[in-house]
C-alpha cells in the first residue's frame, strides 16, 4: 500500500491557493477542469516533495473547488485520504474478513470507499489499470455514506 493524497473542499479556489501556496509554500503539481461535474482539482506538493509527486502522484493535497456553492457542514470540507493498493478486490476481501463495512465497492476494478470509526473517509484506488469488474463487487450496492 502507497500513501497517494489527502482531498479537501474549498469553497473559494484562489483564496485557498493563497493559503497553500503563497503563505504555506506549496507548489502546484496539476491541475484537472471538470465542466460536466463542475469542479476543479488543483494538486499541491511541499517544495521538498515536488519533484517525486510530479513524477508519481504523492503524496499530495488535493484541493477541490466545487463550482456551485454548497455548505460544508459536519466536516464534508475534509473528503477523504488515498491509497493505492496492489489489487482491490484481495485488498476489500482482507477488510471485509476484517469487518470493515465496504461503503463503496470497487465495482469498477479501480477504486472503492471505506470509513474509520470516526467517520473519516478513506479512498483505495488499484495501483496498475482496472481490474476487470468481477463479483461479489460489481453487484454489490453502495451503503452509507463515504
């Protein structure tokens, strides 16, 4: 497993690259426009740290600008912690076994959500190209919230 980013939701995008970048002393990795999801993701390393996650993705601070206001409330600011997994389908069997409650599955062979007790969300995405979707995952329902 690889530590990959940290996400959280900005509700103004340059006041918060103010924050990160000019006063913090991070550094802008890259950037994705979504206009059909409407919102941005802006990727942010330490200056230390540049170098390695332009090349591989991490670890970093995913900043997301959702272009419609919305209301963070009950900590929905913070999104979530990544990390990569060899294969996700033996990574989300281990969690279930383990009794971990699979909120999002990984349907797609790619990515999957989990939560700690706490309610904090935790993304896994698959390390090489999706896996082809197999069962029990690409039929199971997602459950709560992630």
């Amino acid at each position: 497993m690889r530590y990959l980013h940290t996400m959280i939701r900005v509700t103004d995008l340059d006041e918060a690259l103010h924050f990160w970048c000019d006063i913090l002393g991070l550094r802008e990795v890259r950037r994705r426009e979504s206009p059909e999801g409407r919102f941005t993701l802006v990727y942010l390393a330490a200056p230390d740290d540049f170098e390695a996650a332009a090349q591989t993705n991490a670890p970093i601070l995913e900043l997301t600008w959702n272009w419609d206001p919305e209301n963070y409330t009950g900590g929905r600011n913070f999104g979530h912690l990544a990390f990569e997994v060899e294969n996700i389908y033996r990574f989300c069997e281990k969690l279930k076994y383990a009794g971990i409650t699979i909120n999002r599955p990984p349907r797609d062979g790619y990515m999957a959500f989990i939560r700690t007790r706490e309610g904090i969300s935790i993304e896994l995405l698959q390390k090489s190209d999706r896996l082809p979707p197999q069962d029990p995952w690409a039929s199971m329902p997602n459950v709560g919230t992630w």
